[in-house]
C-alpha cells in the first residue's frame, strides 16, 4: 500500500463548476499538506501548503485537513479551462526531508 | 536567476553511457532536492542536499546514482552505466530553508535511455 492515494482520474468537468480532488495517506506523523499543479511536460507549481488540520482559502482555491481521517481536499470554484492540469497532493512529517506526492489526478475543465 | 534552471531539457542516451543532469537553484536557495518522475506518477525523491552537503540520499536507487553541490548552488546529477528503466523525468527543486512549505521545481529533464 502506498504512503499517500490519489483516484489518478481523468476528472472532466463542465466551465464554471466545483470541482473537488482529494488524497487518503496512512502515515499519522505527516503534518504539512501541500497541492502542486503541473501542466504537461512542466514542472509542479505549488498550489497550496496547510500544516496540520483545518481549512486554507486562496482565491478559487480552498484546502482542507482532516488529519482524523487521514484525507485532504482540495476544491476549486468556478473553474476555467486554464485549470485543466495535473493536481498533486504531498505531504511531509515534522524534520523530515523529504515530501511524498500522491501519483496526480488529471483534471479536464471543458469550455 | 527568476526560477529553477535545469538543462538540458531532454536528453537521449544509449543504454551503458554516462549522463549529467544540471540543476542552477533559486539564488539563496539553500536546500535543493532531486525527484524523479515516471509517466503517470507522482514525483519520487531521490535526494535533499542543505548546503553542499547530502542530508539525506535514501531515495538514490543504487549505487549508479550519485549527485553533488559542490559549492552550495548548483547541483549535478550523475547516472553511470544508463539503463533503459532510467528513463524519467529528473525534477531539481529547492527551498529557502527545509522545505516545509513547499519547493519551487524546475521544468526538468527528460531522460530517455535507448
């Protein structure tokens, strides 16, 4: 079983909806909870960082922390096609070096 | 610089050979990490360097891997006897500090071994 779950989609939605991405982990000492976005053949662009549980908004973009069930969200309202991308969610424990990245969910918006 | 340089941009490569990976970090970056990411898969870690110093190689598959930062800044990523399962993406990323909240990745390079 992998450290972190990811559903690697594709997710298609219609322009305008909400759209919702969420990531399972079994590691309880995670503690920071970051999103990346990668366009094809780009580089991940950091989306979001949460430490511990609780929610972040961010413009369209809110993340959520439900470190009791070991999930975490991300959401995004009205979405636009410049949102179709691969959304990776990662995590790392306190003093650790190294943060693990679910596998990426595709997500198509369609205009 | 403005981001993370890393080049070359693709890279092909009989299998056997040597190859070099260049990372140029952030300015004043001081933490920068090595991933490597397979098609349809989330980046993996291979390396986290703090300063010139390795602070953690675990993710380094085998002893064909090595990578240094010799003076703090930029870093290279050295694959002997290529291959064909090399074959990734090579993601460079770095921090200002440990990276708790987040890292700024590069582009990367695509490694195919033929």
């Amino acid at each position: 079983q992998k450290e972190v779950e990811q559903d690697p989609g594709p997710l298609s939605v219609p322009e305008g909806a909400i759209v919702s991405l969420n990531c399972t982990y079994s590691n309880s000492a995670f503690q920071y909870f970051m999103w990346y976005r990668q366009y094809s053949r780009k580089g991940p662009e950091l989306l979001m960082y949460t430490y511990s549980s609780g929610n972040k908004e961010d413009g369209r973009f809110t993340a959520q922390v439900d470190k009791s069930s070991k999930y975490i969200s991300l959401f995004i309202r009205d979405s636009q096609p410049s949102d179709s991308a691969t959304y990776l969610c990662a995590m790392r424990n306190t003093g650790g070096f190294k943060t693990i990245f679910g596998a990426g969910t595709r997500l198509f918006v369609k205009a | 610089g403005a981001g993370v340089s890393q080049t070359p941009s693709n890279k092909v490569t009989e299998k056997g050979k040597y190859v070099e990976l260049r990372c140029d970090p952030i300015s004043g970056h001081t933490a920068l990490y090595w991933y490597r990411q397979s098609l349809g898969q989330g980046p993996e870690f291979l390396i986290y360097f703090q300063g010139t110093g390795a602070a953690d190689d675990s993710g380094l598959p085998n002893d064909r891997f090595f990578a240094v930062r010799p003076e703090g800044s930029v870093s290279t990523l050295k694959i002997q006897r290529t291959e064909r399962g090399d074959s990734a993406v090579y993601l460079c990323a770095s921090s200002p500090a440990g990276g708790d909240y987040g890292y700024t990745f590069g582009s990367g390079t695509r490694l195919t071994v033929v």
